[in-house]
C-alpha cells in the first residue's frame, strides 16, 4: 500500500526552464509534507517543507503547492540548474508523528 | 549543524554473517531511524527508536534488529546477510521543534555475496 506516490521515475529539463516535481498521497490525515534532495553516495538533504494549513511555500528558486482536495503536491524550480540534476523524494507524516512516508523518487536530470 | 554519521560507507559480507551498521548523531535528538534505499522503492523504513532502548517496527523489519544503549547511537544488525539484504542503508535522526524534519547519514552501500 504505497501511501505516498511519485509517478515519474524520472525528468529531463533543460537548463534555464522550470522544472516541476510531483508526488500524489493516499492519507488524508498527512498533515505535513517535505521534500529531500539526494546525490549518489550521500545521505538525503531536506529541502522544503509545507504545512497543510498552507497551499505554498516558497525558499528561493525552490517552490512547494499543495493541493489538498487533490491530494497532491508539487515542487517547481526555477531555473533550473545544473547541480539541481539529483533524486527528489517527497514524504509525508501526521502532526505529532515521529515518522515519514517517503515516495519512490523521482530522478531529475538538468541538460546544459 | 546536525551531523549524522554512518560507520562504514561500503561494506561487502557474506551470507549468512552476522552484520553490524552503526549510526551516531550528536544533536541530542530523541528519534533514530534506519531506512533501506531500493531503486524503484524509494525509502523503506526498517526500524525506528524514538528513546533509548525503545524501538518500534518499520514496514520492512524481518531480517533485522535494532539496538540502542545510548542516545546518541543507534544500530543496525542484520542477524544472517542475505543476498537480498544487499542495499543502501540509510540512518536518520530527528527531535525538538522540528521533529518532522529528519536529518540522514551519507548512508552504507552494503554487498552480501
């Protein structure tokens, strides 16, 4: 029972463009939503993170929308650049939880 | 800045031994846990401990036991390898106000021939 769904193994993008990340999730009691960055040999990095008391956040070129009736959320960077080609994974979790439900990733590569 | 630190970045073992994978963090977080990375599969999580000497299941558990004595460490122990064990293993910690917001080890790619 995957909870927390990304449909798109993987995303080429050119350099420059707007790269958009998305992730489906089956649990209407998540409540809180992240998004990690990770390169080969090396640990997951968090990026952004929304509450779903919101329906965006913003940290510089790194956007997050969440669309609850859709159950839905998305990360858009813009531009895209070239050391943004890594695997993203978004990841779920309800208020007072310890533990996340992460997403399969999805591997975004940046094409100069 | 949390630093999260795995014992080993590779590992190769046998079947059938016995495999310890440690993991230390020093932001004196409450929550420790141990995650698989599979492609295709994304994290998997294995065990989690949210104090010392307290553990709970993950999704993945069979195979596996976790301990921790100390606050600060936590281990993994894959009681006989398996060629199915072989994976990453990735160690995550969190705690305080941002206890949804784990902080992950740079991760142990371990080989069970």
């Amino acid at each position: 029972d995957q909870q927390v769904k990304q449909n798109s193994p993987s995303l080429s993008v050119q350099e420059g463009r707007i790269s958009i990340l998305n992730c489906d999730y089956t649990n209407s009691m998540f409540d809180y939503f992240l998004w990690y960055k990770k390169y080969p040999a090396e640990g997951p990095t968090f990026l952004i993170s929304i509450s779903s008391i919101k329906d965006k956040n913003e940290d510089g070129r790194f956007t997050v929308f969440l669309n609850k009736s859709a159950k839905h959320l998305s990360l858009h960077i813009v531009p895209s650049q070239p050391g943004d080609s890594a695997v993203y994974f978004c990841a779920a979790s309800t208020q007072g939880a310890q533990k996340l439900v992460f997403g399969q990733g999805t591997r975004l590569t940046i094409n100069p | 800045d949390v630093k999260v630190t795995q014992s080993s970045r590779y590992l190769v073992k046998r079947t059938g031994e016995k495999v310890f994978l440690e993991c230390v963090q020093d932001m004196d977080h409450e929550n420790m846990f141990w995650y698989r990375q599979d492609p295709g599969l994304g994290l998997r999580l294995i065990y989690f401990s949210y104090d010392v000497k307290m553990k709970e299941k993950g999704d993945i558990p069979e195979g596996y036991s976790v301990s921790r004595e100390k606050k600060e460490r936590f281990s993994l122990i894959l009681e006989s390898a398996s060629t199915n064990q072989t994976s990453m293993y990735l160690c995550a910690s969190s705690g305080g106000i941002r206890y949804n917001e784990q902080f992950f080890g740079p991760g142990t790619r371990l080989t069970v021939l």
